[in-house]
C-alpha cells in the first residue's frame, strides 16, 4: 500500500527544493524594497529646487529688497564658477 501523502516533495530532499523557492521569492521582495526606498528620493517626478530657485522666490515674496537679491545672487554665481573650475581642474 502507497502513502500518497510522503511523496518524494516531502519524504526526501523536494523539502530543500521548496525552502529554496521560497527564499528566491523573499529576496527578490526585500531587494525591491531596498531599491524602492534607497532611490525614490533621486527618481522622483517633482523637480528640484536649486538655491537660486528660492532666492527668486523669496525676492518675489518680498522677503530680500533688490541690493540683498543681487548681492546674494553674485555670490551663488561666484561658487558655481569656483565649482566648474574644481571639477575641470579634477577631470584633466
């Protein structure tokens, strides 16, 4: 007499077979979460604010007079420049 129930999945080695599946279906879950989480700040559809952004809307608010604005505004161009010829300087 045959018992159906002990078949070869359970009885023999079909047990590793399964505990191998499933630990593929549980990886593949947590290495989509963790490349969910870790780039959905990067990736995202709004786009990003840069300083002189806010500077300009903090002027149309009324928040910086005209000479403030300029001012801050030269000083954000004179790092950009600074920036550029670091990363030329590194790059050749």
């Amino acid at each position: 007499m045959e018992n159906y129930y002990w078949n070869d999945w359970y009885a023999g080695w079909g047990w590793f077979l399964w505990f191998g599946l499933i630990m593929v279906i549980f990886s593949s879950f947590g290495n989509w979460g963790y490349f969910y989480r870790a780039h959905r700040r990067f990736d995202s559809d709004f786009p990003q604010r840069t300083a002189v952004d806010i500077l300009k809307e903090r002027y149309a608010s009324g928040e910086l007079e005209e000479d403030e604005f300029l001012k801050k505004m030269s000083q954000i161009s004179e790092v950009k420049k600074i920036n550029k010829l670091k990363s030329s300087t590194i790059l050749s």
